[in-house]
C-alpha cells in the first residue's frame, strides 16, 4: 500500500533557471514507484523569476500540488533593489513561512502523510517542514545537498560572508540538526562539514544521496537521435552547459586565454574547433573579451535552451567541459553526472582537492586540470584534444554509470522514508 509524504520545494515545475529543480522533480516523479506517492508544497509560479512548461509533463498525474503565496522580498518589497536585510532572511522568500504553515497544514490534514521531506537550496523550505514537525509530530527529513554554510581556508572567508545570513543559516541547520529524522547531501564532504560542525561523529542520521541523471530523458533523446555513432565532425565541437560565474567558481578567462596562448604558439590547430559555452546567463561579461584575444572564431555563447535539447547536445557533442573553482569543493554540478551519462570525453577544470576531481580522477574519459592555471590549462586542453579525436564518435559509457540514475537514486530516498516511518531508522536527537 503507497504511503503520502510531504514534499517541500520552493523549486518545482516550471520554475527554470536552475538544475537544482530536476532533484526535488524526479524525487516526486519516482517516489511511486518505491511505494510512496508525493503531496507537493511549493510556491506561486508567478513568484520565480524564469518559467517554462517543458518540465510539466514529468510531474505524475494525480498527485496535490499546493501552490503557496509568496513575496520576493527583492522583487516585491525593495526600492531600487534594496531592502532591509531582515526581510530576507533567510532568503528572500522568508515570507512563504507563514502561507507554507497553514497550506502545509492543510495538506497533513487532507492526506495524512506519513513524513515530511524538505529540500534546500532555499532555507526557508526547512523551517516549514521544522514548525508542520512540532506541530504534527510527523518525522522530518531535511535534504541539505550542499553546506549551507562554509569556511574556505584558500581565502581565510566564510561563505556566505554576511554576517547576519550566515546566522541564520546556521539557525536554521540546527533546527535540522536536532529535530530532523534523516540529514541527507550530496556529497561526503557536504556532510562532514555539518557534522563535524556539530559535533555529530558517529551520528548515522547524516547520509549521501547525491545528484544524478534522468535515464528517461537520455533515451528519448537517443530514440531522437537514431544511432549515435557518428562520423568525424568539422567543426569538432565542445560543450559547456549551464551558468557562468564570475570569481573563482566557473570562470572561463583562464580557459580563453589558454586557447588563445595555444593558438598563437602554433601548438593547437583551431580551424577545426569550437568551443561553446550553453546557458551561461553571462554572455555579455565576455564578449570584448573574445574580441581582445580573437577568439570570436573559436569560442561562442549560445542562449540557454530546454531540458531535453541541452540533454540532446551533450549526446551529439565531441567534447564536455565543467569549470569548478576551490570554493565549490564540497559540491558536484548535477551536470557532471549528465556528462558521464553522456559519454564523451570531460575536460575538468577542476580543483584537485574537490568532490568532482575525485568523481572523474578514475575515468579514462576525463582529463583534469586546475582551474585556475594557464599553463595547466594548456596541457590539459592539448591531451582533451588528443582523447577527443581518438574517441570521435564512440559513447564510452560505463556500468558504474547506471547507480547515477535519479531512478536508483530514487529508490535509496524511498527506502530511507520506509525506515523512518515504521521506526527501523536511527532517532532523531531529543
């Protein structure tokens, strides 16, 4: 017999924007198939900033959705964009508090779910799941994905360096830390950082339940595409999907200007390249800078796209690049995992010491460089090039692939919430 749960996300369907909406989606969209059916607290979707319906059709049929009002306290109560700090605290959607309560309590009474799940990155989805735990005594897992709060030693910084965010964060993760069932990331280091913050060692309530990739979508977009096994391409084209940021995280100038040095020097040939930077939300941050190293021939920005395409362009891309600065150690890009789904050759700009560094370290497919290093760059770039002409037209996907489905991801989420609910999973802190 199925069993309801609490599904708490400010990012649903069709907000866009953002990766982060495939988890809390195909959380739902597979949870049936583990014996438990979805009840969905979320926002207006006039609130989110993008929208698209593309998503709308992977929702299961049937299932409640309560959509609560909510204020974007940047949007809806600042002038000029500035706003009194305690209005966004601890995000600017703080104000989905009060409609989340009474909405969430309605959906308890309505469908008697057996527990509450909440998910990040938007805090404010954990204190309604921590008040509807008070007042129902339903159990609470809390879904962090990735520290809500971090120290990086490189910089000697917090992150998030305001003061009073950071505060409430940290109010918020004890909240968690103390009434949740179950604290779930994506990563090893994500827990630690938590735990050992703490002072949970040997606390088995912290678990790994990381991102992945939705097989369904791969395989329609193979069913698309027919045979995938294609002749030598001119241009040899080279992807990277997804946002762009400045700083240390995501920065392409060390990469532009590696091409650039290998182009001058006569080292690489680019009349047969391109590199193209998908969905960047940066494009304009680049552009006279492409024209200063006379790269407009060679790199290009393309507007973000659907889903479904972006899936289809990895597949029938020569090449896959991430960019990940040390400040991003803790986390993997959801995409990463798309990548290897995927099956093409990686070129990692990534930090070594990172989690991403440690998920491609062991791949033949994958060439790894430090980010932040030119000349490093340089190498790295001439042996992807060498890997990706060896490996034209051949998907190189592994077995150890398939445990990255967000089916089989699914699964382990499902289980969790089958120990809870009868009491076989470690109790929550008094």
């Amino acid at each position: 017999m199925s069993r309801n749960v609490l599904c708490i996300a400010f990012h649903f369907p069709p907000f866009a924007g953002s990766s982060g909406v495939q988890r809390s989606l195909r959380f739902t969209q597979y949870l049936p198939e583990n014996g438990w059916e979805p009840v969905v607290l979320t926002v207006w979707s006039k609130v989110y900033e993008g929208t698209s319906s593309e998503l709308l059709q992977d929702i299961p049929k049937g299932i409640s959705i309560y959509r609560a009002p909510v204020l974007d306290t940047k949007r809806h109560l600042g002038i000029s964009g500035r706003y009194p700090s305690v209005l966004a605290l601890p995000d600017r959607w703080v104000s989905w508090v009060i409609s989340g309560v009474v909405m969430g309590l309605s959906a308890i009474f309505r469908k008697r779910p057996k527990v509450i799940w909440s998910t990040y990155p938007i805090a404010s989805a954990h204190v309604i799941a921590y008040i509807l735990h008070r007042l129902t005594g339903l159990p609470w897992v809390a879904d962090f994905r990735d520290p809500m709060v971090e120290y990086i030693k490189e910089d000697a910084r917090w992150a998030p360096q305001d003061n009073k965010l950071r505060k409430a964060r940290l109010w918020v993760e004890r909240l968690a830390v103390r009434n949740a069932s179950a604290l779930v990331f994506c990563t090893e280091t994500a827990l630690e950082i938590c735990r050992q913050r703490n002072s949970a060692k040997d606390d088995q309530r912290y678990q790994v339940i990381p991102n992945g990739f939705d097989e369904h979508t791969f395989q329609s977009s193979e069913r698309y595409l027919g045979e995938l096994h294609k002749e030598i391409s001119d241009p040899l084209v080279i992807i990277h999907s997804g946002v762009l940021y400045g700083g240390t995280d995501r920065d392409p100038v060390p990469l532009l200007h590696a091409i650039r040095n290998l182009r001058v020097s006569g080292k690489l040939e680019t009349t047969g390249i391109r590199v193209v930077f998908r969905g960047s939300g940066a494009e304009s941050n680049y552009l006279q800078l492409l024209t200063d190293l006379d790269l407009k021939d060679i790199v290009e920005f393309k507007p973000a796209c659907g889903y479904q395409e972006s899936i289809t362009e990895m597949i029938l891309s020569e090449g896959l690049l991430v960019l990940q600065g040390y400040t991003s150690n803790p986390a993997i890009p959801a995409k990463v995992y798309e990548y290897l789904r995927a099956g093409r050759p990686i070129l990692a700009l990534v930090d070594d010491k990172g989690e991403t560094a440690s998920l491609l370290r062991n791949s033949d497919a994958c060439i790894l460089a430090q980010p932040n290093s030119i000349e490093d760059i340089e190498c790295g770039f001439m042996k992807f090039i060498e890997l990706v002409r060896a490996r034209q037209g051949k998907r190189i996907v592994g077995n150890s692939v398939a445990q990255y489905s967000r089916q089989a991801l699914t699964a382990r989420l499902g289980d969790m919430l089958s120990d809870i609910s009868e009491g076989t999973f470690t109790a929550a802190v008094s």
